[in-house]
C-alpha cells in the first residue's frame, strides 16, 4: 500500500511512445539497430502544473519540437541527420503521447536530478 501522505508534484507529466515512423528513420541510418522493449514504452516528461487536458495541449503545441529535438538527441547528436521541417503533425505521426494533469510522488525523500 503506498504512503498515506504521498505528495502531488505540482507538475504534469506527458508519455511520449515512438511509433513506427521513428523506428523507420533509426533504422534507416543504423540498420542494425535493435529496437528493444525499452524503447517502445518510451519516456515520460514532466511538464508545468496544469489543470486540464487543454492547457496542456497548448503547451504541447507551443514546445513539441523541444520534446521532439530531444527524443532524436537521444540516438543521434548530429543535427544534419534529424529530420528536416518537423511540425506537430509530424511530431503526432512519429510519437503517440497522453497527457497527465496529476503526477503524484509515492516515495519519501527528496527527488533527485541528474
């Protein structure tokens, strides 16, 4: 049973899961890429402390190519080989994502960043 006084963090959090169009442009450059499960689960991003879904589409809207140029920096850290004129059209073809408007610490102890 998790601690009766877990805390909110104040932030929301977004679930980014590469899709098979970001599998295709690893692969295109490596070939021999192995696309482990890890990978497919994707990561997770805490974003500033929304209350609605909607305003943390705003804001997906305003900073996706962050959180784009972030996922490429991750396998390749030359930009020439990024794929050029990424829009957030492009950003839903390659990643499906959910929003959270809670993300709430179940540990104790403070959170720690690399």
């Amino acid at each position: 049973m998790l601690d009766d006084d877990f805390k909110n963090l104040k932030r929301s959090a977004i679930v980014m899961v590469p899709k098979q169009p970001f599998f295709d442009w690893l692969l295109a450059h490596d070939p021999d890429t192995v696309i482990e499960d890890e990978i497919r689960t994707g990561n997770i991003y805490l974003l500033p402390d929304y209350e609605t879904r909607q305003q943390m589409e705003t804001w997906l809207r305003k900073n996706f190519s962050e959180l784009f140029e972030e996922e490429l920096f991750g396998w390749y850290i030359d930009e020439a080989m990024w794929p050029k004129h990424r829009t957030f059209k492009m950003f839903g073809e390659w990643f499906s994502y959910s929003l959270y408007p809670m993300v709430f610490d179940t540990q104790k102890g403070m959170i720690e960043k690399l």
